[in-house]
C-alpha cells in the first residue's frame, strides 16, 4: 500500500496545488461522485458519510506510513486535513438540509417577485 502514498506525492508534485487545496478539491469531487452513485440528495447523510470514511482511511494510513517527530503535530496535521476536505462536503450538504432554495431550480434564478 506504500504506492498510495507514492500517488498522492506525484500529483502534489506534478500538479503544483498543495495538499491542502487537494484535499479541498478531492473531497468536493468526492462528495458529488458519492451523491451520483448512491443516488441521493445533497442533503443526505450517506454521501457525506461515504466522503468521511474514504477520508478517515485515507489519514489512517497516513499515520501508518509516515513517522514524524512529534506525534501531537502529526495528529493536528490529521485533523486538519479531515476538516480540509470535508469542509465543502459540510457546507453543500447544510445549504441543501437548511436553505434548499439557495441550490434548488437554479435556472429560475432572478425570475422571482
């Protein structure tokens, strides 16, 4: 599984985005692929669940991989990488529960009263 790691090194390094923005961008295309094959809403849970178990795995293996200095350090650089990407995920999946209106008919926009 060492070749994982290997992946994500080439296409931090090829792509020149940081693996920050990339686990932004990840987590939003993997959210909207979750959405397509469980073929749910934006609002549902089980895409966002299915982003948050790839992602948990995905950090998981990165602590089994990688061996810092301070372990305290790695686990904030864990943390804030599972909240990097499922920020976006967060975001859409609340707008769809609480302001469904906001993504909803987005061709009727400025059509309103």
């Amino acid at each position: 599984m060492a070749g994982w790691y290997q992946v994500k090194l080439f296409v931090e390094h090829a792509s020149g985005v940081s693996m920050d923005a990339l686990h932004v961008l990840v987590g939003f295309m993997l959210f909207i692929v979750a959405v397509t094959v469980v073929r749910r809403g934006l609002g549902s849970f089980v895409p966002w669940s299915a982003v948050l178990v790839v992602e948990l795995a995905n950090e998981l293996y990165d602590l089994s991989v990688e061996r810092w200095p301070s372990l305290a350090t790695q686990l904030g650089e864990s943390t804030k990488d599972i909240m990097l990407t499922m920020a976006l995920p967060t975001l859409l999946l609340a707008i769809a529960r609480w302001r469904p209106g906001w993504i909803a008919d987005a061709g009727s926009a400025g059509n309103g009263p």
